[in-house]
C-alpha cells in the first residue's frame, strides 16, 4: 500500500522485481503474490501513521498475509531519519522514503522492503503471530551524512517543479516586468557593459531575493519546534528553503529564454548595433535577456503576493508533510 505520489510511483515499479526477489523465501513450498494499492493512512497527533491500528484490517479485505505500507512522510528514531518499522508479530512494515535519499530510490526501496518482509516472512505463521510484539526499526547510522540524505529526500519527495504552476502571478509580473525592460536602450547599454561574473551576481540576488520573500510571505518557516519534534525543524527548513530555491531557478530559466526569443523577434540587429555602437551577435542579445531576467525577478517576488498562500504551501510540500505542517498550525493556533 503506497501513499499517492511518489510512494506509490515507487510501489508500481517493485512489483515484479519483488515478487522475483522473494523467492525462495520462507522456504521451497511458499508462493509470492504481490499487490500494490494506493491509499492514505490518517497521520495521529503526534504527525505519525499508526499503521498497526489499520493493519489488521487492511489485510483482511485484500487477503493479505503481509502488509507493507510506502510513505513520503519523514520519520524519526529519536532524532535521527527512520527508514522502516517493522512489526514482525503483526507482519506489517511502515517504509519511510525520504530517508532513502534522492538517488537510485527505487532500488534502496526495494532492499528496505526485501528486509522487511523477510523478517516478517520469518516470524509469520498462518495461525497468529509467532513474535508478538517483536518490532525492529531500521535506520542509517546516525549523524550528518543520515541528515543530509534525508533533507535531499524530503526535497525529492516535494517535487520542485509543482510549485511554478502556483506562481501564476509572481511569472506573469517577472515576464511583464522584464519585457518592458527589454525595449529600453538604457536596460542595452547596461547589459552590454556588465561583465558576465556581474550578471551572474545580479541573477543570483534576483533568485534569492524572490525565494526569501516566497518563504517569508507565505509562512513557509517553521520557527518552533513542533509537535515536541525536537531538532527536526532545522531540516524541515533546509528542505524548504531548497524546494523554493529550485522552484525560482526553474521561473528564472523559463523567463530568460521567453525574453531571449523575444528581444530576437523585436529588436532588430541592424538597431541593436546602432545603439551599443558595436558589431552586435547572439551574446548580446543573451546579455540584454539575462539583465531583463534579472530586473524581472526582482519584480516576480511582489507579484508573488497576488497568489494564494494555501496553494503556494500545499504545492512546496509533499502531501504528507504538508498534513503534517497544517496539523502542527491547526495545534498552535489553539
């Protein structure tokens, strides 16, 4: 059972891998049947799923004999990222992907569901549990390197690109702003005279500035430590501040090639080269186009105002962890 999303794009992708993997597990006389469904467990006060309150009877509608349930919410041991809890007696596993990591996720996914279920495969008996009460969690080993995966994972789980969709008025203000500047010979004659290591210096304000103001704006930090969550803020608000940074950079990149065909189209070369007084190319026009992006950026993030904050939110986060971040809300609001 997978969470939509990325879990159950994951999910789909084992199916056959898995069931090939498992056999021979649990002995020559067991068979493997796997399925995959989509669906979403509740998240309880604390911001955790209680599978095994669910897990019984999950079961016993699908015809399971085991259960292993893929999610995009970040879990702890402590304060260290979780990858799986495994309730051997119960013969179901909770598998937490963003402490997998960003990188070959699928197949980490399937070692840490492989684990999984051969331990429960170990402990299972037809007629009840063999090892009530027997849950082993699986974790990397703790430290910075277990911290980072997880941020990056939590990154991935995001999905940068969504949020532009929900930009609608940040884009539309940085592409008006910054064609107006495009038909200014002052805006020319600046670009032409701006080093490219200045150019890359105003873009990377441009950027920052728009990915602060999109945070600071729409609440996106999170300035307590929520839930009793204690030292899980700090990557809550990496992750964040990544997802936003990426999100700007992808606008800025989509603004920069709509200005550059678009000053193509308008200004002609015979008239760009009156202006700067040189033989003018492509590298001007790219020039004229990076500085316009730039001034146009700067523009998107008041923009940005216009656009609805509950979209904005629920587009920076995975599903579940926006769950998670409107349930710690809802607790300090009260």
């Amino acid at each position: 059972m997978a969470d939509p999303g990325l879990p159950d794009a994951v999910a789909h992708k084992l199916v056959l891998r898995l069931q090939d993997a498992l056999s021979g597990t649990g002995g020559s006389d067991v068979g493997w049947q796997v399925s995959v469904i989509r669906g979403t467990l509740p998240i309880n006060a604390a911001g955790d799923i209680q599978l095994l309150k669910y897990a019984a009877g999950l079961k016993r509608e699908h015809g399971w004999d085991l259960l292993v349930y893929l999610t995009d919410l970040p879990r702890f041991t402590g304060d260290q990222p979780l990858i799986s809890d495994v309730d051997v007696g119960e013969g179901a596993a909770l598998v937490s992907l963003p402490a997998l990591g960003s990188l070959r996720v699928t197949a980490r996914t399937l070692q840490a569901v492989l684990r999984a279920v051969r331990q429960m495969a170990d402990g299972y008996s037809p007629d009840g549990p063999r090892q009530p009460g027997k849950v082993v969690r699986h974790s990397y080993s703790a430290g910075v390197r277990a911290k980072i995966r997880l941020m990056l994972g939590m990154v991935r789980s995001n999905r940068p690109g969504r949020l532009l969709p929900s930009l609608s008025s940040a884009t539309a203000a940085a592409i008006g702003t910054g064609a107006f500047g495009i038909f200014y010979t002052s805006i020319w004659n600046m670009a032409a005279a701006s080093i490219p290591l200045r150019l890359a210096g105003i873009s990377l304000l441009s950027i920052c500035a728009m990915t602060i103001w999109l945070i600071g704006h729409n609440g996106l930090w999170d300035r307590s430590e929520r839930l009793g969550l204690s030292g899980r803020s700090g990557l809550d608000n990496a992750a964040t501040v990544i997802t936003v940074l990426l999100s700007v950079a992808a606008m800025y990149a989509l603004l920069f090639v709509v200005l550059f065909l678009g000053s193509l189209a308008i200004i002609s070369g015979q008239y760009l080269e009156s202006q700067l007084r040189h033989p003018v190319g492509p590298a001007d026009y790219a020039r004229l186009a990076w500085l316009a992006s730039s001034l146009g950026t700067f523009a998107g993030a008041l923009g940005s105002s216009f656009d609805s904050n509950e979209s904005i939110r629920e587009a920076t986060y995975s599903r579940r962890q926006h769950e998670r971040r409107k349930l710690a809300d809802d607790a300090s609001d009260e």
